[in-house]
C-alpha cells in the first residue's frame, strides 16, 4: 500500500497532485493540511499536534469525516515521525512525504531526512519529495528515472559506504568508498532516462534534483 503524507514545510511550488492521486492513503501532517485545503483535496487522515492549523481547516476536515489522531504537544518525536508510524501501522510498504524538505526549520530539515535511516523504514521503501528534489536511501541497490542532465548526489550517512558503483551517471564510481567527510558524491549528473547505485556496508542517502 502506498501512502502519501502532506507535511507542514513551507512549500515553493503547490503540491503534486500526480503524487496525491498515486496514494492509496492520503495523510495531512498538521499543517499540510493548509496545502491540501487549498488545491481543493481532503485527506483520509489528519496526524499531528495541530498548533499549525487553523481552526476553520480543523473544523471542515472534521465535518467532512476525516479521521483526526491528536498528539500531545510536548512528546519524543515529530508529528512527521508520528504519522510514519501511523501510516506503517495500517500497513504502507511504500511511503512517500510531501512538504519535508523545505523551510523554516532546517532542524526540521535534517530530522526529516535522518528519519528515512529509521529502522521503521527498513522495510518500507520510502522517499522525501518537493517540485524539485526527491531523497531516498539506496539500500543496496537501487534504479530511479529522471532526465539526462539531472543532478544526482550521493552523501553518506555513516562514517564510510564501500564498494559504491553507478550506472548512467558521467562520473562513474566503480567499487569506491565515500566518506561521510567528503563531497566526492555531490554534484553527478544523469546521462540518460536512469541510473542505477549499488553499494555495500554503510547508509547512502541519494538527492535526486530534477532543477534546471
């Protein structure tokens, strides 16, 4: 099952509704229901400690039978973590979050991308997207499309990852290792409609940036 949070960054472009139309459970994270209000859409399931939605959404959500989970303010994880578990619990296996890349918080930023290392996720295949970026986990091995002359970084999120090889991007990696000290990965480049990573020990976090 697939299921699509709306998270509450600020956004730079609106929502994909390609993205939200692929979801077989569609979440709103606190204010990400802002995001959905205004194209229009309403989601299965509002988590979060709603102190980033306003009380007219709430109240529609609510009225139109959304199904509300209220976290207290003061507890141990984000309600983008919180939803994650939510969303796993009613059984995704592929999860993709819209709105968690973006402003103001860079602290949200970090802890959005450092929750796809989760061992919530190692089943699960899961992706951070806005209109521009996309950032997953390779897991060993992993193919994504996109267009040539896209940037791909790879950044390690363990001290070392060994044995990093790619495929169909212009500077190749042939069983290097990269270090989590290094930006040897940022800045690669597609040269067709794929590319393919694989790797051995370690973490590696993809960005894919599809900008021009």
């Amino acid at each position: 099952m697939h299921a699509v949070l709306v998270a509450g960054s600020t956004l730079t472009a609106e929502l994909s509704r390609a993205e939200i139309a692929s979801a077989d459970l569609l979440v709103a994270v606190d204010g990400g229901a802002e995001a959905l209000a205004r194209l229009g859409i309403l989601p299965g399931l509002l988590v979060g400690d709603l102190d980033s939605i306003s009380v007219g959404t709430r109240s529609s959500l609510e009225s139109q039978g959304v199904e509300v989970v209220v976290l207290p303010t003061a507890k141990d994880e984000t309600d983008t973590e919180a939803a994650l578990r939510v969303a796993i619990a009613r059984g995704a296996n592929e999860i993709t979050v819209l709105g968690a890349l973006g402003g103001p918080r860079l602290d949200h930023l970090l802890g959005n991308v450092l929750l796809l290392t989760s061992p919530l996720l190692d089943t699960v295949k899961a992706r951070l997207v806005d209109d521009l970026h996309e950032a997953f986990l390779a897991k060993g091995e992993v193919v994504f499309g996109g267009e040539r002359g896209d940037t791909v970084s790879l950044l390690p999120l363990t001290p070392r990852v060994e044995s990093v090889v790619t495929e169909g991007l212009l500077y190749p990696l042939s069983g290097d290792t990269l270090f989590q000290w290094s930006t040897r990965g940022v800045s690669n480049v597609m040269t067709g409609p794929e590319a393919r990573v694989r790797h051995g020990e370690g973490v590696l976090l993809v960005f894919h940036y599809r900008g021009r």
